[in-house]
C-alpha cells in the first residue's frame, strides 16, 4: 500500500518560523528607530519656535525678551520660567553665548527691534546624531537644520 502523504516537514515549518520572526524583528526595530527620530525632531522644532516665540515677545511687548537654557534641570524655553523639557538623550552646545554667572544658565536675548546677540547651537542626541540651530544677530530669525 502505498500512500504518499502530502505536507510539510517539521524542519521546513521550524525555517519559515525562524524567518518570519527575524523579519518582523527587523521591522520593530525600524519603526522604533523612527518613533525616536521623530521625538529628536519634534524636540528640535520645539527648542526654534521656542526662540521664535521669544523674538515675538520682544517685538510685541517693546522690551528685550529672553530664552534660556537650564542644564541642570533639563529646561529650555521663552520667558522666566522654560517649560520644554529636554530629552535625556540630547546634549545642547552654543557657541559664544551669555551665561548667569549665579545659575549657569544660558541666555539668549532678542531686542525689540528684532534682533539678537548671535547664537549658534548644536543639539546632539546619543552622542551620534547632530542638530544646528542658528539664531541671526541683525534679523533675529531661527533656522535649523540636520547635519550629516
């Protein structure tokens, strides 16, 4: 009697396993990946309308207006009290910048007419993946954008 039987072996199921799970590995992965890029950029977009909207504040009100960087507590924002918390994951570098002599933070003011004491900044997250923000001494405007 001879029946041929029809199916799969267990080794060829235990391959198609082992690949399908490597492939939605790869693919978590990727998306976590993602999800982090999208944070780093939203923190970024966050810190320039930040400047942005201390430079408006400047403007409106007639009176410098100021945006500070709070290391220590890992706070940036417009105004006396910066609300805009920064990732843990993120470093923030400025070149020729005012510091508090009293709390160390870094100050950056805009005039009313608009413009600014120069800054450059540099935010890096993970030691890898770098941010430049710059403000225009004479305009006061805030471009940003991702270095390579």
């Amino acid at each position: 009697m001879d029946r041929k039987l029809s199916g799969f072996t267990l080794i060829e199921l235990l391959v198609v396993l082992i690949i399908a799970s490597l492939t939605v590995g790869l693919v978590f992965t990727g998306m976590e990946n993602g999800a982090r890029r999208n944070k780093e950029t939203e923190f970024v977009q966050a810190f320039a309308s930040g400047l942005k909207r201390a430079r408006l504040d400047a403007g409106r009100s007639g009176r410098p207006a100021l945006f500070l960087i709070r290391p220590d507590k890992k706070l940036c924002g417009a105004g006396p009290k910066p609300s805009t918390s920064i990732p843990a994951n993120a470093e923030i570098f400025a070149d020729n910048v005012s510091r508090d002599p009293d709390t160390g933070e870094v100050v950056v003011v805009f005039n009313p007419d608009g413009s600014a004491n120069e800054r450059e900044f540099q935010i890096r997250f993970d030691k890898s993946r770098d941010f430049r923000i710059h403000v225009h001494p004479l305009f006061g405007t805030v471009h940003w954008e991702r270095k390579a």
